[in-house]
C-alpha cells in the first residue's frame, strides 16, 4: 500500500498536479471523502435507505468545503502570476523611467565636456597662431 502511494506521488510531482500546501491537500482530502461517503450513501440506499438519510448532508458539506478549498487554491495561483506579470512590469517602467533618462543625462554631460573641451583647443590653438604671426610682423 505504502509503495503504491508513492508511486502514485512520483508521478503526480512529474505532472505537476501533487498538491503543495496544506489547504490544496485539505481541498483533495475533501474531495476524496465527499466521493467516498457518496458513494457508501448509494450502496446504502440499496440495502438500508434509513441509514443512508444521514450522509447527503455531509456529502453536501464536504463537497462545499472542497469547493471552497479549490477557489482558495486557485486564487492564490492566480494572483501570484497575475502579480508577477505585474511586477515585470513596473521593474520595465522604473527602467524606462528612472534609469534611462539618469544615463541619457551623463552622456549629454560627457558630450557637452568633449565638445566644451574641443573648442577650447581651438580656439587656444588659433590664439597661438594669431600670437605667433604678430610676432613675425614688425
């Protein structure tokens, strides 16, 4: 029996369908029991219907439970995708927002200091050219 179970484990970790948490286990333990007790309410129904009166109301309870447990479960999926999407998506806006216009300023600042610096050569050089012609004239 114990081989058996962990075989099946195995292969529903290999799907990707074994449940994580204890309130997706509680949803599957919920479900197993509500089929299960439906399950002895129709064999029950067949050989003794008296006894069989007591059990739709826990079937019902149980399958409520196991629905609930689900909409938990699959809430909880849900908006740790939808979030995580999300937060792609405001890390790409800060990107677009916040880095990128700080790295456009430091290279129009670097650009401005090299053409700055250009020119100042420039115009130093043409000063020494002009110096040195008027000191060739008399």
């Amino acid at each position: 029996m114990r081989e058996a179970y962990w075989q099946l484990r195995t292969k529903m970790q290999a799907a990707g369908v074994w449940p994580q948490g204890w309130v997706a286990r509680g949803a599957c333990y919920s479900l197993i029991l509500a089929v299960a007790l439906f399950a002895l309410e129709m064999v029950l129904k067949l050989f003794a219907p008296k006894w069989s009166d007591g059990l739709d109301g826990w079937v019902k309870f149980l399958l409520f439970d196991a629905a609930l447990l689900f909409f938990i479960v699959a809430f909880r999926t849900l908006r740790r995708r939808v979030l995580w999407r999300l937060r792609n998506r405001l890390i790409v806006t800060y990107v677009f927002i916040g880095v990128i216009p700080a790295v456009l300023l430091v290279v129009m600042a670097f650009i401005t200091i090299y053409l700055f610096a250009a020119s100042s050569r420039v115009l130093s050089s043409r000063r020494r050219s002009m110096h040195n012609c008027a000191a060739c004239r008399p």
